[in-house]
C-alpha cells in the first residue's frame, strides 16, 4: 500500500502533475473597468479556499482486475492562504492525513502569472488518472462525499490545485482564479 500512499499524496496537494483530457474554464472577457478589481478577486479566492475549512471524505477504491476493495479515510486542509495582489501569488500550508498519517505537510505557493489554464473536475477524474500513470489503469475510486478539484495548470506539468465539497463553490471559486490569471498577465498565449 506504500504506492496508494504516495499517489493519495501526490494527486492530494496537487504536486507538480499532469492532468490530460479535462476541459479548461474558458477565459472571461477582459475585465470591464467596474468589473472586481484583482484585489477583490483575490481576497474572494483567498476567503473561499479558507472557509473549506479540514475536508474529511472516505475513498473507495475497486480493483476491476482483482476484484478487491479498498478503503482509506482522507483529512485534508489548506490554511495559512494569502492571495496576494501585489505579487500576483497565493500560497498556502497544505496537510493531508491517510487513516490518520500524514501524508503531506508543506507549504506551496504559485504565482498567477505563470498559469496557462485552469479546470474543475470530479477528484474521481484525477485521482483515476494518476493510477494509470502509476501503472493501476483498473483501479476505479470514489468519494464519499464527492470531491470537486480546482488545477491551475503551468508550464512543465506544474500543477497545484484545490479541493471542495461544494461544485458551485468550486466553480465559483475557478471563475474568480481565472479573473485573476488574466488580470496577472497570465493564460495561454497560444492565439490557436
């Protein structure tokens, strides 16, 4: 179980992984002169992503090859979030227990001018791609209660990313993250 534990982790805190077949928020319109300032825009995200608050959610994992089961208790939190304006930057302290051991304890911070998209997505959908990758394609997971995840991606396969309960916040809250990569200077500069 050392590898679930690692993947559980690694997909948890959203360190430094790929995420493919998702579909990006598309971004808003530039922002009209009354439109939220991005200081607004970050105090939003940064009161948001702290009101989650310690996400407590069990994981059921099947093993379609095997036919096994699995269950892992996860606590989540990400606290210490300031949105900073100025430097165009959030950063957090994320900690994340598996059936009461830690998994991760750190801090992360990213800057919003290096975003080039962002996506919502059921955790399912995550951390079903990051068994794949880690060589389990038939195991299926599923949360209870679901899970929403928030990826800024960044060049490099740079990713971090947020969990809620709530798919309306989680929506809300990437609206707001998008608002703010465009006021940063950051999106795809791809024109195609």
């Amino acid at each position: 179980m050392n590898m679930r534990k690692l993947l559980a982790a690694f997909f948890f805190c959203g360190i430094a992984f790929t995420l493919s077949a998702q579909q990006p928020v598309a971004p808003p319109p530039k922002p009209a002169p009354d439109g939220p300032s991005l200081a607004a825009t970050m105090q939003f995200i940064q009161t948001k992503v702290q009101e989650r608050g310690r996400l407590n959610f069990a994981v059921y994992t099947h093993d379609n090859a095997d036919g096994k089961d699995y269950v892992d208790q996860y606590s989540g939190e990400a606290s210490n979030i300031v949105a900073d304006p100025a430097a165009c930057r959030i950063s957090y302290h994320g900690n994340v227990k598996k059936n009461g051991a830690v998994l991760t304890d750190t801090d992360v911070a990213f800057s919003l001018h290096d975003v080039q998209d962002l996506v919502v997505m059921p955790a399912e959908q995550d951390m079903k791609r990051s068994y794949a990758a880690a060589g389990h394609p038939t195991w299926e997971p599923r949360f209870d209660p679901p899970m929403f995840l928030v990826v800024e991606r960044r060049a490099g396969n740079q990713a971090n990313g947020f969990y809620f309960a709530d798919e309306e916040m989680a929506n809300r809250v990437a609206k707001a993250l998008v608002h703010a990569v465009e006021l940063c200077g950051g999106g795809s500069k791809d024109p195609f």
